[in-house]
C-alpha cells in the first residue's frame, strides 16, 4: 500500500472510532455540547469549513482515481493479455483488487466524513432542543401554576359570592320582614288616624250644636233683659 493509501486507510480508521464515540449511548447531546464548546473548537472554528471542504475534495479526487483504476484493470484488454501470460493475469488480478481495495476506502472514508459531520449537527441541535425543551417545561409548570392559582381564586370568588348572595338574601328577607312590620304599622298608624279625624269631626259637630246652643240661649237672655218691667211683673 502507498503512502496516500495508507494515510486514507489511518483517517478512515480514526472517522470509524470518533463515529462510534459518537454514538456511545450512555453520553448525552448535553455532554457532548460542553465538549464542543471548549476553547479549543472556538480557536478550530474558522479553519473548520475550510479543513472539511478541503478533505472532501481530496477524498473525492482519490475515489475517481480508484474508479478509474477498477475500470482500467476491468476492462478487456487487460483481460486479453492475462489470458495468453498467466503472470500477467496475476499482475491485473492484483492491480484490480488493490483498486477496489482504494475505492473502498476512499468511498468508505468519504461517506464517513460526511456523516461524522452531521451527527456533531445533530448533537447540536438535540443538546439545544432539550435545553429548549427544559426551558419551555418549566415555563409550562409555571403557566400550570398560575392557572392552578386564578382556578383557586376563581373557585374563591365564587364561594364569596355565593356567600354574599346568601347574605344578601338573608338580609332581603329580613328586610322584607321588617317592610310588612312597617306596612302593618303604618296600616295601624292610618286607622287610628281615621279614627283621630273621625272623632275630631264629631267634636267639632258637637263644638257647633254648643256654639249654636248658646247663641240661642244668648239670644233668649238678651231677649229677656229687653222686656219691660211690666211684662217681668207680669211674669
């Protein structure tokens, strides 16, 4: 194996362990976002896009290279000529096998990049969407609260105005109670009025008959005095 051959065979070996650190199950998105936000990744920060994008054009030219040597060795002249030397056939066999052993490794490490990528994306995300998970459940609790607390004052409010309608109610009746106290005594108030005018009214009469009896007894006296004293000889 040449020297680039084996340097992509030692990167492919490195993405297939990070990949599975990766994917251990018992270290959480929020570990691997205290991880990540080491200071070492902010300073890798910048070189980061350009180190990716210049791997993957490496891994790419080196996987058309080996497409172009397995179809180079698998071709039918190779095979021509294997067929009349059997030293040759050997030769292309290994030729062929050794490119499909590159292709392998360039296509495994080239799709294996890619996916390391994305799963530290996706870790991202997931770290951030359960911290956002965790604000928006304590939030929820304390919307739970609150609602749970105007329900209680709401249920409050309600028992205070049952009571105040009960009392009112009472105090209505009572008032009722005492309106036809009222109405009865002031029903007593007018009759002993009517009874007050009524007998008014006969001492007045009467007060008239005695006034009228005595202007006629006066009448009369007059009457008496004016006679001569031959008449009250007379008499």
């Amino acid at each position: 194996m040449t020297l680039q051959w084996t340097a992509v065979a030692l990167f492919l070996y490195a993405e297939i362990a990070v990949n599975l650190i990766l994917c251990i199950p018992f270290i959480s998105a929020k570990r691997w976002r205290l991880v990540f936000s080491w200071r070492i990744w902010n300073w890798l920060a910048p070189y980061w896009n350009k180190c990716f994008l210049t791997m993957i054009m490496v891994l790419i030219v080196l996987f058309l290279d080996a497409v172009r040597e397995v179809h180079k060795y698998s071709g039918p002249e190779p095979m021509q000529d294997a067929k009349v030397n059997p030293n040759v056939y050997d030769h292309v066999h290994m030729k062929l096998f050794r490119a499909q052993r590159n292709l392998y490794i360039s296509g495994f490490s080239l799709f294996l990049w890619l996916i390391m990528r994305r799963v530290v994306t996706l870790l991202n995300q997931v770290a951030i969407t359960l911290e956002d998970s965790a604000c928006l459940q304590v939030q929820m609790d304390r919307t739970v609260k609150a609602a749970q607390q105007h329900q209680e004052d709401n249920i409050r409010l309600k028992q205070a105005l049952l009571d105040e309608e009960k009392s009112t109610s009472a105090k209505n009746q009572q008032l009722k109670l005492e309106a036809e106290q009222l109405r009865g005594q002031l029903k007593a108030a007018e009759a002993a009025v009517r009874q007050s005018q009524a007998e008014v009214e006969a001492m007045r009469r009467q007060a008239k008959g005695l006034a009228q009896e005595y202007d006629r007894l006066l009448s009369e006296h007059h009457q008496l005095q004016n006679q001569s004293p031959t008449d009250k000889k007379d008499l």
